[in-house]
C-alpha cells in the first residue's frame, strides 16, 4: 500500500510555527523521518498559520525538496496555493484534494494535466459527505468522467471516500468499504483509492488501535493508500501482515522487515 505521509501540517503546532517563522528545521526533520519510515509521497498542508498560503506553500516546497526527494503530494483548499508549489516541484505531485463541483474539477483537473500530476478526488459535493455507498460511487464517477474529458487517465485518480470519525459517523465505514469494493468497476483502467487514515480516529480513545484496525480492513476492501502516521512502527507491522494475507507480498520469516525495506 503506498503511504502518504501526513506529519507536514499547519495543524500540528511545530509545523505552523516553522511556517510562520521559515524556519526550515522542523519541516525537514520531518520529511527526512517519514522518508526512512517509508513514505512513497510528503503531503504538505500550510494549514492555518498564515494568511498568504501562495508563499508558505512555494516555500515548505522548497525546504520539503531540500531534505527529501520523494515526491509531494500539495494539500489545500486554496487553488492559488497548490498551483503555486506545484510550480515549484521538481517531480510531478499530488493534488490533494477536489470534490465533485464542477468549477472546482475545471480548475484541478486543468492543473493536472499541465503539471502531469496525479488527483485525490472526493466524494462528496456541494451538499455535503454522502451517508451511503451508492451515493459516494455516483459522485466517484462524476470525477472519473471529467479525468476522461481532461484527457488523463483514471489510474492518475486517487478517489476518497471520506470517512468520519467513528465516534459521531459510526455508520460510515461499512459504506466506505463498500464503496472501495465497487470503485474499480468505474473505468478501465481503473482509479486508484485513498483515505485520510487519521480521520477515522479523530476525538476518541485509542487512536492509534482504530487507526490500524480500519486500514486493514479498508485493504480487504480494496484500499490502495492513505495518508497516515507512517512513523507508527505498529500500523506498518499491520499493514505488512495484510499484504501477506492478501497474497500481495510472498510471505518470508522477515516480512514485516521487508515492507519496511529493512535489510
């Protein structure tokens, strides 16, 4: 399963100080981190730390690169801000994220296909996150089809589910693996599938267990990344395990070592 590490936030308090004070250390101290851990791509969120996001985001580009060359994956609601750092990219990125609007689809998937980036697509739309599977697939297929009229392919598409967390949308995650289940029906060649790990968790007791839990399960049901704590040894034990148990990775005696690119 490819990982999206999530740790470059404006969310988490070292991050939005070293963005509001450019100082370089904590963002790659980070990206050096999860790249050891084994991070496939950095996602670089400026969160809410300061107002001009065009900047902060060219510059947690740069210093992001300077310490790590796995590629990015640029994480805002601001167009202007992810357009901006995917300037400045060395490798082609990850836009993260687009919802099935219209304008907004326009717009990203425009951007993709000038800076041959790969999209996080959710599903979800103006009115909200849908509470069944069905809805979120119809939505799904909104974003393959303007992947279609843009010219790029579907594998370039990451859909999103979105999941909420357990303590207050409890009734989700069956949709959400359902939903996982069926998006490969969608195209051929077919999309790929993410999660925000993390959401699932947020607000209650034993994150990190529910956390582990739900990847595995969502693998079973067809997951093929997330963007989580790749610095958690235990989550990347559990996800070396499923792989095995998929019958996606040969099992030897040192597995968990090898997914880890251990020895």
């Amino acid at each position: 399963m490819i990982i999206i590490g999530e740790r470059i936030n404006g969310a988490f308090h070292d991050i939005a100080r070293a963005i509001r004070d450019r100082d370089p250390g904590p963002v790659q101290k980070w990206a050096r981190k999860q790249e050891a851990a084994g991070a496939a791509y950095l996602d670089l969120n400026v969160g809410t730390a300061v107002t001009d996001r065009v900047g902060a985001m060219q510059w947690l580009v740069g210093v992001a690169q300077e310490a790590s060359k796995l590629p990015l994956c640029l994480d805002s609601t601001d167009y202007d801000a992810i357009e901006a750092g995917l300037e400045v990219c060395k490798e082609p990125a990850m836009i993260n994220s687009v919802p099935a609007v219209q304008e907004k689809m326009d717009r990203v998937f425009t951007m993709a296909q000038k800076f041959k980036a790969e999209i996080i697509g959710l599903a979800m739309n103006e009115e909200g996150i849908p509470g069944d599977a069905e809805s979120r697939l119809a939505l799904a297929m909104e974003l393959v089809a303007n992947c279609d009229d843009k010219g790029i392919s579907p594998d370039r598409l990451y859909l999103d589910p979105i999941v909420l967390p357990c303590n207050v949308g409890q009734a989700h995650a069956p949709e959400v693996f359902e939903t996982l289940r069926q998006v490969k029906l969608l195209s051929d060649p077919p999309p790929k599938t993410t999660l925000g790990l993390s959401n699932i968790s947020q607000g209650t007791k034993n994150r990190q267990l529910i956390n582990r839990t739900f990847a595995v399960m969502a693998m079973a049901s067809g997951l093929d990344s997330a963007i989580a704590d790749v610095c958690d040894g235990e989550l990347l034990e559990a996800i070396a395990t499923a792989r095995v148990l998929l019958n996606m990775d040969i099992y030897c005696d040192s597995f968990i070592d090898v997914f880890k690119g251990i020895g």
